[in-house]
C-alpha cells in the first residue's frame, strides 16, 4: 500500500488520508495500524473535545495515474478502542522491559513492510 497522510485536525473531529494502490474490493475494514493511529489521536492528541477520527482510503489507479474510488471509517470514542488502545501500549511496554508478546503473523504484509513506499504489487 502506498500512502500519503495528511492530518487536519478540528474541533472535533480528525481526518486521516491513505493513497492506496490496493484493489477497492479486497479492502472491508481498516487495517488494524490505521486504527491504532486513529486511537492514538483520539486519546493523544491534547484536544478533549475530538470524538471521532476519519480514515479515508483513495484508491488510486497506476496506470491511469488517478484516484478511482474511496472508502471512509469512522473510529468514536469507546471503552472497547480505549481498552484495545491501553492493551497495544502495554504490549510496548512489555518489550521494552525485555519480554516477548505473540505477534498476529497473519497481518503483516512482508512485501510492504519491505519496500513500503513503493510497494506496488
């Protein structure tokens, strides 16, 4: 997936933009860092009043060179993301001191993780 971000912050709301070259079908929910971000301005960010985050996804088009369609998510403050949030930095934490945690091998795209900017497979 390549990606151009871009955050506008408002009273509140956040709007996060993802440029990515991956088929509009094969995208039905938000990828799991994406939330984690969009978790990270809604608890992070020092504005009490931002309730929600928008994550838009441009499918973009290499041949044509163009964006042909778009997704957008919305993630709200709840106690189940702030939970899912504290559970990611706890995680942290533990590596950081030294101990393992069981990554989801399943998520990560080897492919983009190696090439992230230009992964256009």
């Amino acid at each position: 997936m390549a990606e151009c971000s871009q955050v506008v912050a408002e009273t509140e709301f956040v709007v996060e933009e993802k440029f990515t070259v991956t088929e509009y079908e094969k995208i039905s929910d938000l990828y799991l860092n994406h939330k984690i971000q969009a978790l990270a301005y809604l608890y992070g960010l020092p504005n009490p009043n931002i309730s929600s985050v928008y994550i838009v996804y441009w499918f973009y088009d290499l041949k044509k060179q163009g964006v042909y369609n778009s997704k957008i998510f919305r993630i709200h403050k709840n106690e189940a993301n702030r939970n899912q949030l504290v559970n990611i930095f706890e995680a942290v934490e533990k590596l950081n001191h030294g101990e393992t945690i069981q990554l989801k091998t399943d998520d990560i795209n080897v492919k983009k993780c190696v090439k992230c900017r230009s992964f256009s497979i």
